[in-house]
C-alpha cells in the first residue's frame, strides 16, 4: 500500500506542476506584440474581470480585451524623438517661400504608449542672395512680413554680408487682414494671431532685407504720407495678408514682442 500511496502523491503532484504551469502561461508573461495581434493571446482574466481569451497586443487596451496583468507585464512606451535639427535655408532664392528642420524617431511607441510627434516643420523665410551670388531685394510691392526669431536666425546665418546700414523700424496702423492669419495654427506661425485691426505694430528695416542702394525695405512706406493704405503680407502663409498706414519711422522699436515684426 505504501508503494501505491507514493505513486499517488507523485501524481498529485504532478497534477499540481501541470495546473501551475498553465497559471504560468497564462496572463501577459513574454507576450507583449505590437499592433493588433490575434495570435498575441492567452486564456484567463481579461481587465474586464471576464475569463476566457484575453490578449497582449498594442491595441487590446483600445479594444478592451487585455489581460489582467498587461500594464503590469508590457507597460506602455511612448515615442521619443530626438532634438530639431537646424534650420534648413529657404528652398527658393529672391521670393517668399518655406524653409525645413527635421527630427528623427529614436524609440517607436510600444504598449499603447503616446504616438510620435511630427517629425518635419516648415516656417516661411525669404532670402535675397540668388544662386550667382547677387543681391536680389526690391523695393516695390507688398511689404513681406514675419517673425522676429527669424530675424535673429538670418543675421547669424547672414553675417557675411557687409552693410554699413544700422536699419530702422517702422511702425503701421493695422487697417484691415484676412481670417486666415487669426486661424493659423502651426508652431511656427503662431505669429499671425497677434495681428489684430487696429493695432499698432513695428517692424524692423535691416540688412539683408534692407536694399543696399536705397536704404529701404519693401513695401515699408518710407515715400508714402501716412494717408496712404499700403499692402502687407505674411511670409509662410500667402493668404494672411492685409493693409495698413504708415504712423511713423524710429530708430528702435518700442511694441510689445508680439506685435514686433520684420521686413523680410
């Protein structure tokens, strides 16, 4: 009897390793996947507290049928990306147009982590130096407008080009403006919500954007009365554009940040 009791113990037992190696199985143990996986499964306790087919996918927390233990087992990952890269230089020469900075992704998104951002942004930009070589500024047209963060840009990128013109600033009547400046959106044109009618705004005449034998910015007014409406346009978005008159010429700007601007 002894003997058959020793056979039945190691059954038990036996029995007893079985069961708890299922409970191993199951759950979300080493079976983290990405996306939505059907094979990505096991049998238990689902979140819900539902027993039955339960998974271990990217999109189970989406859907509803994850296992217990997923956020334990397969904890979310978000994406990182790296650091902008500097700003390209404008892609056309002589005429409003874009320029570009990249990033790249360096960890994918796993686990229903946060998804990657934008990995590429374009801000408009002007450049008055063609592929020859030669200044190419006008001084009649619309008055080309933008940001003062790109003026710092364009200085240091553009310190080669020798001027003995220390520049000026203008300041203008906002008289009218489309709807699309106040609906921009994009980082870095954000700008144009400050543009407002009826507001008063400076903007900075310097080298490059100042021509070398005038002395002038397009578009700034400097030969028109205050009486006369003069054309603006934002670089970056061609449909915010508008008019304004012209208040007065100072050597240094005195508007708010937000409402300080460049000839570009």
């Amino acid at each position: 009897m002894s003997g058959l009791d020793a056979k039945g113990g190691c059954l038990v037992l036996l029995a007893a390793l079985l069961w708890l190696s299922s409970l191993a199985e199951g759950g979300c143990s080493a079976k983290c996947c990405k996306g939505r996986d059907p094979t990505c499964s096991s049998t238990d306790w689902r979140m819900d507290r539902v027993f039955g087919t339960c998974f271990c996918d990217g999109t189970c927390k989406l859907i509803g049928d994850c296992c217990y233990d997923y956020t334990q087992e397969c904890p979310a990952q978000s994406c990182t990306v790296s650091e902008w890269s500097t700003w390209s230089g404008c892609a056309l020469q002589c005429k409003p147009t874009y320029r570009v900075r990249i990033r790249s992704i360096e960890r994918e998104p796993m686990n229903g982590g946060d998804p990657c951002p934008a990995l590429e942004e374009k801000a408009g930009c002007l450049e008055y130096i063609n592929y020859q070589g030669q200044y190419c500024a006008h001084t009649h047209g619309p008055a080309f407008i933008t940001t003062l963060e790109y003026n710092k840009e364009r200085r240091k990128r553009d310190l080669s080009i020798e001027s003995d013109a220390a520049g000026y600033c203008m300041e203008f009547k906002l008289e009218s403006l489309s709807q699309q400046c106040t609906t921009e959106t994009r980082p870095y044109a954000r700008w144009m919500q400050y543009l407002r009618e009826g507001y008063t705004v400076c903007v900075i005449c310097q080298p490059p954007a100042m021509n070398r034998d005038s002395h002038s910015c397009q578009g700034d007014g400097t030969d028109f009365d205050r009486n006369k409406i003069l054309h603006w346009q934002a670089v970056g978005n061609s449909r915010c554009r508008g008019t304004w008159k012209k208040v007065q010429r100072v050597e240094q700007c005195s508007c708010p940040v937000v409402h300080s601007f460049v000839f570009t």
